[in-house]
C-alpha cells in the first residue's frame, strides 16, 4: 500500500475496537475478536476482526476475514469496502479522518499502489491458467444445475478438479485440503487478470462443498469483477457469477459484469463511453446500498443507471423458479426499447 498506508493501518490496528465500533457498530466483542455479518455492517458472526494477540494464534492487530466470502484485509481494507471508496487516496482521507489527523496535501500523492501484493495476482494468474476449459466438467455441471444452460463464450470460467482449500476455525477437523472448484477470473477494465474467485464443489451432489466458506476470492478485486462479453455503451453489473449469468440466459448480448459482493459492486469502475447501466440488485439491505452507492456515482458521471429488482432473492432465483421465458419478460418491462430488441432473445 505504500509507508503512508502502511503507517494509517498501524495507527488503526492500535485503536481497532473502536474502529470497530464506529463501522462496525452492530457487531460485538467475543474476547479476541470482533464479530459482526459482514463489511457492510450486517448483524452476524461470519465476519471476524482480531482485537488481541495470544499465544499460538497467527495474525496481526486489526487483521480480518470474511467466513462467508473468504474476504479478509487490514483496516483500511475494511473501511474502503464498507464506505464504497474505489480510490486508495479516499479510504486514506477517510482514515485520517476517523484517527482526527490532517488531509495529505494533494500534491504529495502518487498513483494509487495495488492492495495486493504482486504475489497474490500472479498467484491468482497462475491458478487460472493451470484449470481447464468449462464444458464437460463438474464446473459446468454445477452451473447447469443452477438453470445457467447457455455458457458459450464465457472465457473467465473454468474448472480446477483438485483446488486446495485453506480450513477456517468454523470447519472443525473435517474439512479437506482440496477440492474441485469452479475458477473465474477477475479483471479490471483493461482486461488484465487481477484476481480470481474459487467455488469449491460436492462431486456427489453438483452443489457447493460442504465447508464452512466454499467461496474465497483472492488478489486485487476492489473496483474490478469477472466480466462477460464486450462492453460498448451498455452494460449490466452485480454481485454475484450466478446471478448476471441468469440474466445471460434471456439476454445472450448483454454485457456482463460480477463484481462478487455489496461491497465491490458499491466500488465498480465504470469503462470509459458507458451511456446506460442495468443493475441486478439482490433482495437484501446490503444489495440496496450497494446499488445506491454506485447508482449515485454513475448518475454524477452522466450514465443512466436503470434498476432490475428480481421477484425472489436474486436472479438466479427468478431462473429457477419463473423460467427463462418469464424472466425475458420481466426483463423487458424493465429495458429501455432499444436495448430490448439489442439484447433480449427474439
């Protein structure tokens, strides 16, 4: 992150309760560790923040994970995806902020240096490159299951059949140390591999494994996602691979971006050009303010934002339980004419 960043977050770690308590505020403390649901300040436990250090636990004062997303970070992580900032420079005046220090002089910044170590992206590079192509796996097997039928041209997924998995306190003793996994690939808008997301799969059920985070995404993620087709001047973006593929089956066309959780798709870079954006929300509070914050950053970028709500929990629920005929009508509905005979299915 750079010594700048690097000092911010250890001046967090110092304070972390109360950083806690201020953005996290409906968590609680359970002796070492925050608890709360998510980064966006959900009630739950699947988030965790180490308060304390003890003897024999690994990691760091202000470190944490996600059980549910395999997400984890430091502080300044945490307060960049619970505040929607896209940019290193706002989540640092953000922090300065909260700590009660004074603004950076603009003229002192830089660019903005990767989160992720180089490591971790090219880690994340070679985890794709070593998994197969999609069709005749249990990945595609998988999604298939799921109602996601049309998967041609979706070069960013592909199949690992022996992905090795990192247990998490919440697994017990049973958990495996690898498992097939459906691979995607993160990408940012020039096309550059940033990171991937891993979906660790049952081969006796085609379902998700059952441990206790089946998916963990790894490398740069914050503003960029896995990406379907080529974008123009429309495009359509939400959290979930499953739920833009959803809207892929009645809009083979439209283009396509996951962004893999409220907090990343609040934090979307919008291309260059965009005119329109469609946003599959997900029937949850932390899917609403998501898709306010980004809504309210496109607007202010000139991009009409149009909402498409699903029925049920998400588009993948709509899929499965209305059919592709239906959902291609609702879909309708909420299209602007012109991208309606662009993108829909005839």
């Amino acid at each position: 992150m750079g010594e700048d960043a690097s000092e911010l977050a250890g001046r967090l770690a110092r304070d972390a309760e109360r950083v806690c308590r201020h953005y996290l505020s409906n968590g609680r403390r359970e002796g070492a560790y925050w608890l709360v649901g998510d980064v966006q300040n959900q009630p739950g436990r699947s988030l965790y923040v180490r308060l304390a250090t003890r003897t024999g636990v690994a990691g760091g004062v202000g470190k944490w994970t996600d059980a549910a997303t395999g997400e984890h970070g430091d502080l300044l992580d945490l307060i960049a995806m619970n505040q929607g900032l896209a940019r290193l420079r706002d989540t640092l005046d953000e922090a300065r902020r909260f700590l009660a220090l004074p603004r950076e002089d603009k003229a002192k910044l830089g660019a903005d240096p990767l989160r992720a170590t180089p490591g971790t992206i090219l880690a994340a590079r070679r985890l794709f490159s070593m998994s197969r192509p999609l069709p005749g796996t249990l990945a595609e097997a998988y999604l298939r299951r799921r109602g996601l039928i049309d998967l041609g041209q979706c070069a960013a997924l592909r199949f690992h059949p022996h992905c090795y998995y990192r247990p998490i306190r919440a697994d017990g003793c049973d958990a495996p140390s690898a498992a097939p996994a459906l691979i995607c690939a993160v990408t940012d808008l020039g096309g550059r591999q940033t990171g991937v997301l891993r979906t660790w799969l049952n081969p006796r059920t085609v379902d998700k494994a059952q441990v206790a985070s089946p998916r963990r995404a790894m490398g740069e993620l914050l503003g960029d996602g896995v990406r379907f087709g080529r974008v123009d001047d429309v495009v359509a973006a939400g959290e979930g691979v499953e739920t833009l593929l959803s809207l892929r089956q009645a809009a083979p066309r439209l283009p396509l971006v996951a962004a893999l959780s409220s907090a990343h798709l609040a934090a979307l870079r919008l291309p260059p050009g965009l005119r329109r954006l469609y946003l599959a929300r997900d029937n949850d509070p932390a899917g609403d303010l998501a898709v306010m914050r980004l809504s309210e950053r496109a607007g202010g970028a000139g991009i009409e934002v149009i909402v498409l709500d699903p029925m049920f929990g998400d588009f993948n629920d709509d899929l499965r339980r209305l059919g592709v005929q239906a959902l291609g009508a609702r879909l309708a509905e909420r299209f602007a004419l012109d991208d309606a005979r662009r993108f829909l299915r005839a």
